[in-house]
C-alpha cells in the first residue's frame, strides 16, 4: 500500500511539472506572437463598431442598424486603434448611398448623391468629428451621434462611416490608403420594403462594334431599401418573335430614393427597324412588379417612345401580310398541283 501510495505521488508530482513547462512553453509563445502583431509594420489603422444591445441584426453582422431616435440624440461609437509606430490622423466621413450601375449600392460623399430623389440624406441626421489622431498603440472611441427628428419622413436612411488614413509605405513621399467602411442604416417608424414604386424610364439602344446595347434607368422614389431582387427585360417585335430579345439580371442592392441604370449587351446582332414592345418584371421573393412600354426602333438604330395602337397596327399589319402571303403560297401550290394533274393526264392519254 505504501508502495502504491509513493507511486501515485510520484505520478502526480511528475505531470503538475509537465503541465507547468508546457504552460510556461505555450504562454510565452502566445506573448511573443500578440507582441509582434503590434509591431508588424503591415499593421496599422484597426477599427470596430461597438454594436449596442437594441441592434437590429446580429452583432457579427459589423455594421449598424438601428431606429432613429426621436427625442434625445443618441452617440454610438466606433473604437480606433493605432497599430503602427508612428501617429496617425484618420479622417472620418458619413457617406450615404446611391444604387449604382445594374443595381450596386455604391457610398459616396454628400454632394455627389443626386439631390433630385435623396432630398434628405443620412449624413443630414449623423455627426462626427472630422478627424481624429491616434498615438502609436493608442485606442480612441469615435462618436457617432444620431441627431433626433419626429419630423422626418418615414422610410430607411442608408448611410455609412468611413475612417481613412495615410500611412508611409518606405518609399519616399508614398503613401497608403488604409480605409474602413461600416454601415449605418437608419429607420424613422416602420415601413415594409416595397417594389411597386420602381419606375421604368430613359430607354435607350447604343451602338457597339460588335452589336448593340439596350439601356433603361430604373428610378427607386421611395425610402425603401431594396435587396436581392431580379429585373427581366423583355423586347418584343410586333412582326416576328424572331427579332424578339429577352435579358434577365440580378439585383442585389437597391438603395433608398435613388435612380440607377441597366445595361444588356447583345453582342454579334443589330437592332431591327420596327415597333416593340418591352415589358420590365422585377421579382423579390414573391412580389412581382410588371412595367410595359412601347417604342420604336428607327432604321438608323435610334429608340423613340411609341403607343400601344402603333402596336397593334404593325402587329395586325404584319399578320394580314402572313395571310397575304400564306394565300399567295397556296395559290402557287394549287396551281402546280393542278398543271402536274393535267400533265398526267394527257400522258396517259398518249399511252392508250
């Protein structure tokens, strides 16, 4: 029993000295590598927001979705951390949301957003400071304060924060662009996301090398942030389906009161002269919104509006052409049939 209890204590003894060496092993390992990732050079501008609690999408989600507030302003913050050697100045911005080609939703500065459809943007209701500097190995907490309105229109207000600062790469008066972007989306009440407010306009064809190109703008007034929806367009020629055209395209992000332009490519084919109709369907989820225009298309590749009569006129125009013709091919069939008949006829005549 002795024996055995000597044993065991020798065990115990030997594996708490393992387990002290592997942790003293380990633990300096981990020390030395944290160390050299604040000291990498590669390393500099670090930024997070601090997500709050009444968040409305989930925290790994890094970015902010909240409700405007309506009677005190409200600050969220987004923390900096310098990891270089050196001071940094980072600039700080609000940029707000346009749609951009073939629906991407693209941040830009105030003054480039078209004022015609954001009449109110989100960098109206969010102040910051406009720069802020960061000692080497410091850490500072930006202020983001939402100002509060009753008075704004309902709807989302898409926006983002943007810290951007220039670090010296080595080489002499170069420097890099270290820039972060987090999203700001903002609601006033409560308003289901909608497409039936998407408008159809400015259709238009342009000539390439190698075929043509149709083009049409899509105009989202309202403040819905759209996602994940998809536009098909489909050109129909009032005489032949044959010269008929059908493109589909993917819509990921649709940004609030904005207007954004579609491009489809129809490469190694020109447009043919003649009356059309286009019918744009954009689909999300289960919604399906319809919008039906009439043009025209000219004999020198020009796309002018034109009228549902127009048509139906070279639609009714073309059909009374195909009896014509189909007529005049049963005609010609008849009369072949007839001769071949008559010259059987007198052959078996010739024969007796």
């Amino acid at each position: 029993m002795n024996t055995n209890l000597k044993r065991r204590l020798c065990y115990r003894q030997f594996s708490f000295i393992v387990m002290f060496l592997t942790f003293l092993l380990f633990g300096g390992y981990q020390a030395k590598s944290t160390f050299a990732a604040v000291n990498n050079p590669q390393q500099t501008l670090m930024v997070a927001p601090v997500i709050p609690a009444d968040n409305q999408v989930n925290k790994a989600a890094g970015y902010f979705e909240l409700q405007l507030p309506q009677n005190e302003t409200r600050t969220l913050t987004v923390q900096a951390y310098n990891a270089s050697s050196k001071a940094l100045t980072v600039q700080v911005t609000i940029l707000d949301a346009q749609t951009a080609t073939n629906g991407v939703v693209q941040y830009v500065k105030p003054k480039q957003v078209n004022r015609q459809y954001l009449t109110i943007a989100g960098s109206d209701l969010v102040k910051t400071p406009t720069q802020i500097t960061l000692a080497p190995s410091e850490t500072k907490d930006v202020p983001i304060i939402l100002k509060a309105s009753k008075s704004r229109p309902k709807g989302t207000y898409l926006s983002a924060i943007s810290l951007m600062a220039l670090t010296p790469t080595g080489t002499a008066n170069v420097h890099q662009r270290i820039a972060y972007t987090i999203g700001l989306v903002l609601h006033q009440g409560h308003e289901s996301p909608s497409i039936s407010q998407l408008r159809l306009k400015q259709t238009a064809l342009i000539k390439r090398s190698s075929g043509f190109q149709l083009r049409y703008q899509l105009v989202n007034p309202r403040r819905f942030f759209l996602k994940d929806t998809v536009a098909s367009v489909e050109l129909t020629n009032a005489s032949s389906r044959f010269f008929s055209l059908k493109m589909r395209q993917p819509l990921s992000r649709i940004a609030p009161q904005s207007q954004f332009v579609m491009t489809h490519d129809i490469q190694g084919q020109k447009p043919v002269a003649g009356q059309y109709r286009l019918v744009a369907e954009i689909k999300q989820g289960r919604h399906l919104k319809t919008i039906t225009q009439y043009v025209r298309i000219t004999r020198d590749g020009k796309l002018i509006a034109s009228s549902r009569t127009a048509f139906r006129l070279a639609q009714q125009k073309w059909n009374l052409l195909k009896v014509a013709i189909a007529m005049v091919m049963l005609g010609i069939t008849s009369f072949v049939i007839f001769r071949w008949r008559q010259h059987q006829k007198a052959k078996k005549s010739a024969e007796i």
